[in-house]
C-alpha cells in the first residue's frame, strides 16, 4: 500500500505532501504494519532511509488502531516531534530553531520530487 500525508497547517511542513508505503504483516492487526516514508523527510524521528520511531508503530501498537489513526498520529508527529528518542540527530538540534529547519525540510523534500521526476538518477 502506499498512503499520502500533507503537513498540518502552522507547521515547518505545512504546504509539503509526503508518500509513504505501508507493509502489513500476515497477523495484521494483532502487529501494527511497518511504515516508511518514500518522500524524503528531514525529521527527528525519521531516518534517512524513511524509517520511523513512533511508539505506536512498535511496542506501543494497539489492534483498535487502523490506517486512518496510523496515519493521523504520523501527521501530529511531523510538527510534534519526540526529541528524546531522534533517529536524525541533526534535525533534532535545529527543530528549535524553526527557519534553519524548515530550510532542512526544503531542501530534502525537493530532493524527493527531482528523484521522482528523473527516475534515472
């Protein structure tokens, strides 16, 4: 599956739509499904291979969950970041400084849509 969120309103993402792919396990929903972002994400809780630190995608994954909540608490977690447990480190010393950051967000999202439009590359 792939799925699409935009960034909130009020936020460095606002404006920004971000792909990702959705891969559900054989016991879905007893195991939350394995997210990852294909668009480029500079995030504190996102890797540079689009992986994701979100409790509710590990060890705090309830089967009421659905696509839907999945991918709202992904849309919070763009302007709401945990910064006590990053997987970019970078992006969690600048997220308080938000016009450096979203420069950061620019500049990796804009990375995302070249490699889309010349796939070759």
């Amino acid at each position: 599956w792939t799925a699409t969120i935009e960034g909130s309103c009020d936020t460095v993402f606002e404006g920004l739509a971000y792909q990702l792919s959705l891969t559900f396990p054989s016991n879905y929903p007893c195991s939350p499904p394995t997210i990852k972002f294909i668009t480029p994400c500079f995030h504190p809780n996102v890797d540079q291979h689009g992986n994701i630190c979100l409790d509710i995608l590990q060890d705090k994954w309830s089967a009421v969950y659905d696509v839907r909540s999945t991918l709202v608490s992904l849309r919070s977690l763009l302007g709401e970041p945990n910064n006590d447990s990053p997987l970019n480190s970078l992006a969690a010393s600048l997220w308080s400084k938000q016009d450096d950051f979203r420069k950061h967000v620019l500049k990796r999202h804009s990375e995302g849509s070249a490699q889309n439009a010349n796939p070759n590359k």
